[in-house]
C-alpha cells in the first residue's frame, strides 16, 4: 500500500524555516515564518499566560474530556474578543478547534457539506495554506485580484470586479485583519463596499482572523469582522490565537458559524460538533483554557492587552525605521508603502531572482514572493536588510 503514496509538495513556509536553521553563517536574518520575536530573536511566552498556566495548574482538578465543541466558556470569551456586542449570541455556533488552521479546515468541510457547487473566492495572493487544504478537499477555488504590484495596496476595483464574477452560494475568503501575505488591508468603506456586494449577490463571507491586536489595535482590528458578521446572511469566521496569546504550539483556534436567522444557530452548533467528532472528537484544550482564564479575569486580560500592544506598537517602529532607512537609501518614497501595511508582514514586491540573491548572498530569508516578517527585525538588522534590498536592485 505504502508504495502509492506520492511525495507532496512541501509548505514553502516551513521549508525555508529549515532552510534557515541549516545556515551556518552567524549574520543570517531569519523574516519566515510568521511568528513574532522581540528585539533578542525570543519569541517570549507571555506574562498573562504564564500566570494563566500557574493558575491552572494549581487548580484544575480533571483533565475528563471537555465537549465537542470544547469549554463553552473559551466560546463566549473569543466571541466577546472578536464580535463584541455586534451580533447577538444566540446567532452564533462556535467550536474549539485545533489552531486556525484547524478552524479553516473545518470551515471548509461545513461549506462542503452545505453546498457542494459552492466555489471558495480567495484573495490573489493568500495564506498559502488556505488554497492547499481547499484544494485538498476537492473545493474549486478561484482567486480574485488583491494586491497591486504598482503601488504594494490593494487593487480595490480589481476585487471588485472579479468578485462581481462569483455566483448566488459562493463563498468569499477575506482576511479579518492583516492580509498574511502582503500586509495591504481594507479600510472601513471598502468593508462596507464589500458587505453590500455580498448581499446583493447572495454571497457567504468567510473571515479568517489570525493577528488581532498586530495592526491597528484589538478593536480596531476587528471591526471589517464586526461589520461583515452583523450584516450578512452567513457568514463563517476562523480565528486564530497563536499569535496574539503567543500560544503557537498548543494549538488554539476558534470556529464560529453566524446566521441572522437564530432559528439556525441550533444546527449549525450540531454540524460543527459533528465535524469535530469526524476529525478528532475533542479539540485541545490546554491554550483554550489559558485564553479563557486571560479574558475571564480583568487584572490578566488587562497584562495581556498591555504586552500586545507593546509588541503592535514594537512592529510599527521597526515598519516605520525600515522605511526610513529604505527612504534615505534609494532616495526615493518608493518604499512607503512598508509603513503603510499592518501586521506581521509586507509584501516588498521583489522578483524571485531578487529574494534568492538576498538568501544567497546575505544570508536574508524571506518567502519566496518577497513577503517579510517585520518581527523578525530589531534595531541593528533593520539598516543592514533596507542596504541589502537596496543593492540587489528591488
Ligand atoms: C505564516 O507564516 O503564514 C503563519 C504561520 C504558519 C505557517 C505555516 C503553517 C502554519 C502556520
């Protein structure tokens, strides 16, 4: 049996993050994987959850099975975190899920299972991951325009007028907040353009929500989520809390289905439960746990939004100094836009060739379609990537 089996393709992601610990020069620059360090290269376990994981070691008494939708609590704290007070609870199932990703890939099964002809619109460019689980499950993708290559925003008619191709049942993909690869984000009017488009085509809005708190701020992050859920008929929203709790490897995501019929919630809770139990019966519980205790308690969840927001306003300076230092160099205001984006990442806009010749010669690891890691920079490496960037001609 074994013998079928056909090598896949590797996660360009992960594979340049062992490309990069097999570098022996002292000097490389790792601006992979999505994950946030501070100034030392430390990706530092949070004070709110470290206090979180004390307490809960001191006083949880079972470690029995939760439910297959996880501890409803962690349901009603990120909902809170997430929708606020936009859409009533009533309207909302949601489940605990292994992570975003496991939250993304239960989205897709239940859009499957719902509609089978429903195609999924993505963003030209997305999440890597989004198109490969998608495609695995044999769910047609198409991909509308999004990012500019001229000016590194976003090509607002394009998506326009690519999603006026989609049909009465399709779905549409948006990044909540943070477009992960490129950094280029919608603004409130072009939410609200996007929600109206929705509605008149009789579309269904899917959110994938994984860097609240990385751009603009907790709240503000969250309103083109808030905005989309409390207008649309349907609407399905994958969050992720890796990287805003910093709880990366305990897996931590929440899947939630919204309909503004509350006479659904009840079979929607059901199908996603269900889905969980296909896959793994019971999601982990362990970040969930230390998520629900941060936001449960005022003096953690106040600690944790402190710390989040000195890491927010960290990766603003660093996005400010590389464009400055980008601004001096080439002479020009073409690098601007570094100080636009928001969130972990931006999209240099360099050709391939380029992105290999600063692996190659400078030992600066980035993803192969020029998307950098801002946190992966500090003080020092900031003045030495903007010379290398300038020199290989980007
Ligand atoms: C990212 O770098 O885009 C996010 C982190 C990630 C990368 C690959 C698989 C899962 C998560």
């Amino acid at each position: 049996m074994f013998e079928n089996l056909k090598p896949q393709p590797a996660d360009k992601i992960l594979a340049l993050m062992q490309m990069y610990r097999e570098d022996p020069r002292d000097n490389k620059i790792d601006l992979g994987v999505g994950v946030y360090k501070n100034a030392e290269g430390i990706t530092p376990v949070m004070r709110a959850v470290k206090a979180a994981e004390k307490r809960i070691l001191e006083e949880q008494e079972t470690k029995a099975y939760t439910g297959l939708a996880g501890d409803p609590a962690y349901a009603d704290a990120m909902i809170g975190l997430i929708l606020g007070a936009s859409v009533p609870r009533a309207n909302i199932a949601a489940v605990a899920t292994p992570g975003g990703t496991g939250a993304c890939r239960q989205a897709f099964e239940m859009i499957r299972m719902a509609n089978p002809s429903a195609r999924v619109f993505v963003s030209n460019p997305t999440w890597p991951n989004h198109l490969s689980i998608l495609n695995y499950l044999g769910i047609e993708t198409v991909q509308y325009r999004y990012f500019d290559d001229e000016t590194r925003g976003v090509d607002f008619d394009g998506m326009i007028e690519d999603l006026k191709t989609t049909k009465a049942g399709d779905v549409v993909l948006l990044h909540g907040c943070c477009h992960n690869p490129t950094g280029a984000n919608l603004n409130m009017v072009q939410w609200q353009e996007v929600v109206n488009l929705i509605n008149e085509r009789g579309l269904v809005a899917m959110i994938d929500i994984a860097y609240q708190g990385f751009g603009d701020g907790l709240e503000e992050d969250a309103q083109g989520a808030r905005l989309v859920a409390s207008s649309v008929k349907e609407c399905l929203i994958a969050a992720s809390c890796s990287k805003n709790f910093g709880v990366y490897r305990e897996r931590t995501g929440l899947l939630m289905a919204i309909s503004n019929d509350a006479g659904q919630t009840a079979l929607n809770q059901a199908t996603l439960a269900f889905l969980n139990r296909q896959n793994y019966s019971f999601p982990p519980d362990h970040g969930a746990r230390v998520v629900t205790t941060i936001l449960n308690d005022d003096a953690l969840r106040a600690d944790w939004a402190t710390e989040l927001e000195e890491v927010r306003l960290s990766m603003l300076g660093l996005r400010q100094h590389l464009a400055d230092e980008l601004q001096r160099l080439a002479g020009s205001d073409r690098f601007g836009f570094v100080a636009q984006h928001r969130g972990m990442f931006s999209r240099l806009g360099a050709a391939p060739e380029l992105v290999e010749k600063l692996r190659v010669d400078h030992g600066i690891y980035m993803i192969g379609d020029s998307r950098l890691n801002i946190a992966g920079l500090n003080a020092t490496t900031v003045p030495i990537l903007a010379k290398a960037i300038v020199e290989v001609g980007v």
